[in-house]
C-alpha cells in the first residue's frame, strides 16, 4: 500500500438535526500511514464528523469513500468489519467487566473445544498488549475501580489488538501524565510506520506539533483551514480556530492571600490517601500534581465529603468539620468540579438549563417554592458568560460536546458563589479559547477571595494557574514548590523519583 493511499475520503459531507446543520460541506483525506489531526472549538462539529466517519451518524449528504469505494450501509459495525477503530473521549467500556474482558470484547479467542472463551488466552492477549504499551495493569481488575488514564489506556489496548487500518483517538491524552502521552506517542508512531491512518484530535496545541503530519481545522461545522503540519504556527491555528489570538498568561494579582480557609491535617484512607497535611488560604491557587495514581482525587473527594476518610481532620475557616457528604459541604461553602463529569458531575439526560441551576434551585427554594423564573435568569447569564455552545438551556447535556458539558458543571459552582472550590481536570476536553476564558475567570475568582485547589495532569495549566504547588507519589504529599519558580522538571523529577524510591 503507497504511503499516501487515501484509507478514507468525504466529499461535500454535511450532516444537520432536526433541520440544524452541523457539518457543511465537508472536503477532507485522511491517508495511510499519516496522523491527521482535527482541531476546533467546542460545538465546532468534530464529535460529529468522527461520528460520520466511524458510522455511528449517516451524513444527510455527500460522499464519503473508503479505500476508493463509496461506502453504502454505513455503520459502526461496518466500520469495525472494515478496521475503522474510534475511542471516543467518554469511554465505550464495560464498567464491571476486568480489563481483560474488555480489551478482548467482541473478538474473544476461542478454545478448541465446543468453541468455548479461551480466559487463559483472553488474559494473555491483555497482558502481551498492555506489556507492549510499556504499561503493568492487574487485568483482572474491573474497569469502574480505574482512574479515567488508565480506562482510556485500555480502550486503547482494545482497538490495538484488532487488525486495524485506521484508529480515531478523540482527545486521548486529557488526563496523561507527560510518561503516559509519552508512551502513548510512541504507539501512535508505531501504527503510522505500520500504514495505519490516524485521526488525533486533541486541544493541546504542543502535542499537535510533536505528533501531528496534517491539520484540518473546523469552524462553525466548515472547513476553516487544512494543510500540513508545516504550514501551521500556534499562533495561526488558534486565528483559524476562534479568529482571534488567545493567551493564557498569569493576571498579575490584584488583592494580598488571606488567612486559611481550608486546612488538612493527616488526612488518611487506606494505603491510598496517607497521612495528607496541607493548607489553602483565601485568594489562593494551589495545583496539585503527580502521576495517576498518586491519590490526588482520592484526596479531593476525602475533602469534599464523597468518601469517607479512616483518620485525620478537615477544618473550614478554623472550625473542625467531618464532612458526611457533598451536601454537608456544599452547604459550608464548597464546589467541586469532578475528575469524571458523565459519572459524578451531570444528569445528562437533564437539560444543560437544569444542570447549571441544579445548586441554586436547592439554595433559593422555600417551602417548597422554587423561583424558576429568578433561575432561569441566572441560568441564561451562565451560559452567555462561559460562552456556552449551543446557547440552548433546552437541549439535553447528553447532546452537547464535552467541552460544553465541562463548561456546565464549572458554571454550576460559579453560580454559587463559593468559597472553596476544588477543581479536578478544570479543563479536561476544553478547546483553548475556552481554556482561556476560565483560567480568566478562576484568576478572576482568586482576586475576589475564593479558595481553589486545582488538581490537573496537564503541568503548563498548573505552571500558568498555581501559587504553589503540591506534588503527590504513593498516597503522600511529597514536595511543595512556588508556582513563579517551578518548573515541568522540577515536578516530573520529584513524582518520579519518589514513585521509584517507594517502589
């Protein structure tokens, strides 16, 4: 096969619901042995057009070829026939199945006996898979006991042992550590020097340039600009994204850090969480970093009462506290925005409406009463605040791009007006524009006194946010660093080398 052979091709594709078009007229190649990537804005139409490509939607017109031949009965199962593997950026596992199970679904190997399961071989092929993605994983564990990288790496796993011609990854490194996209870039040239086409979509605009060979960017559901990876700077694809330049530079402080809101002391669960003490004053940012794994979400849900913690103590400006439950400490002043948003932080078959006034209706109701129309009013604000797409409270959180659906749960505590908000992947799956306008509004939001603790595996976010940072290995703080000082090196050095002295 010649390196530049066409695997896929759309010709004029465009796709509308209910009457509202999404794509239009789409013109894009994807080649073998070639990592093209997508870049867009949340609500730009790339969620839609994989979709297109991966069978999951029928375009409502044009063409789309695969291998030269116009594809008829387009659907994912066609497409999986045919070697056309997509891992969606929310995950298409069973939760209460092992990772083995999971990577081998649908193509389990079969012993010579009555066509049984071979479970020795289903376990073989998980560990020789993962093993050659430089990854040690119990497969036997369920998939649900995972954190959200070590799920994703086991899609991954899963689409590796098919024969496969062309892999779509949808934001796949929102939560990796720097040794994790590592490993995973290395796979992602392997399969290129194998022939195979890969679609890489992702916001992080270095990991475009390290790994990328051509870039299509989509505007409003067209084409804004596509080409080599050679005709793009940072600066060009951010203008052909949003139309405009965008920094994420720190805002110079406007008011003095004041005394302590949040203080922890021993906090420990288990072999997970172990002997945790820290503190966070008012008008502070404090990142948290460390490899997956290292318990910095255990920790935040032991603060914010999701999980009981098996000894230390919590207090809120001074007073000690034993948070019960979320309830107990929404009631106190607190937010916080989860690591998994689908599991912990929507009711995606709510409106995006019903979403963001979930903590006020809650808050402003008496008797019984609740003030819709006051909320409504609020509600509408958020959305035009956050930029939030579509501006549409009606629709469904399960029909919006996961940027957005980020967008919903960060506006939901922004509404009310916290004073302690404990952020985990802030801005997991968030285009850049709008990583820009947030960081804006936590900067915003750390001048006026709040308390924020942002836990985050993407360090240029912790680097650019932070005052100071605190770095987790093992279930233990390890290190603190200043945020003006510190530096991806510093960081990396202190989770590695205290991971490897604890192994």
């Amino acid at each position: 096969m010649s390196e530049k052979e066409a695997i896929l091709r759309l010709e004029g594709v465009s796709k509308s619901f209910a009457g509202i078009p999404v794509l239009q007229t789409i013109d894009c190649t994807f080649f073998a042995g070639e990592v093209h990537c997508l870049l867009g804005e949340n609500g730009a139409g790339k969620s839609t057009l994989i979709k297109t490509i991966s069978g999951a939607h029928a375009p409502t017109a044009g063409r789309v070829m695969f291998c030269g031949q116009d594809i008829t009965g387009h659907s994912p199962a066609w497409a999986k026939d045919n070697g056309i593997a997509t891992i969606y950026q929310e995950l298409d596992l069973i939760p209460n199945l092992g990772a083995a199970e999971n990577i081998s679904l649908g193509s389990e190997p079969r012993s010579r006996w009555f066509g049984q399961i071979d479970r020795k071989r289903v376990r073989q092929v998980a560990n020789d898979t993962l093993k050659s993605m430089g990854l040690s994983l119990d497969v036997d564990t369920p998939v649900q006991t995972l954190g959200i990288a070590q799920q994703q790496m086991v899609a991954i796993a899963k689409a590796l042992t098919r024969n496969n011609r062309m892999i779509i990854l949808d934001e796949p490194t929102a939560v990796f550590t720097k040794n994790e996209k590592d490993t995973l870039f290395r796979l992602v040239r392997e399969l290129k020097a194998r022939g195979m086409a890969v679609v890489f979509i992702s916001h992080h605009m270095d990991e475009i340039f390290e790994i990328g060979d051509r870039i299509t960017v989509l505007r409003d559901g067209k084409v804004a600009s596509t080409g080599p990876v050679s005709d793009y700077d940072h600066d060009k694809a951010v203008r052909s994204m949003v139309g405009r330049s965008v920094e994420n530079r720190r805002q110079q402080r406007t008011s003095a850090i004041g005394e302590p809101v949040l203080e922890v002391r021993g906090l420990t669960s288990g072999k997970r969480v172990r002997d945790v003490s820290f503190e966070l004053r008012a008008g502070e940012i404090v990142g948290v970093a460390g490899l997956v794994g290292s318990g910095r979400t255990r920790m935040a849900r032991l603060v914010y009462g999701a999980e009981r913690a098996s000894s230390g103590e919590i207090r809120l400006h001074g007073q000690l506290v034993d948070p019960r439950s979320p309830t107990d400490m929404i009631r106190r002043g607190v937010g916080m925005v989860p690591e998994d948003r689908k599991r912990d932080g929507l009711a995606l078959e709510r409106s995006a409406g019903e979403n963001l006034g979930l903590v006020k209706v809650q808050a402003l109701s008496r008797f019984g009463w609740v003030p819709w129309s006051r909320i409504r009013g609020l509600v509408d604000t958020q959305m035009q605040r956050l930029q939030v797409k579509p501006n549409n409270p009606s629709i469904q959180a399960l029909r919006m791009s996961g940027g957005n659906q980020q967008k919903l749960v960060l506006g939901r505590w922004l509404m009310q007006n916290p004073r302690l908000l404990i952020l985990d992947e802030p801005t997991r799956g968030v285009d850049v524009g709008a990583r820009a306008e947030i960081y804006a509004l936590l900067q915003k939001l750390r001048d006026e006194g709040v308390a924020i603790l942002m836990i985050s595996s993407d360090l240029p976010e912790i680097l650019s946010q932070a005052d100071r940072i605190l770095v987790m290995a093992k279930g233990r703080i390890v290190g603190e660093l200043d945020g003006k000082s510190a530096t991806e090196e510093a960081i990396i050095a202190l989770a590695f080398r205290t991971e490897v002295e604890a192994a």
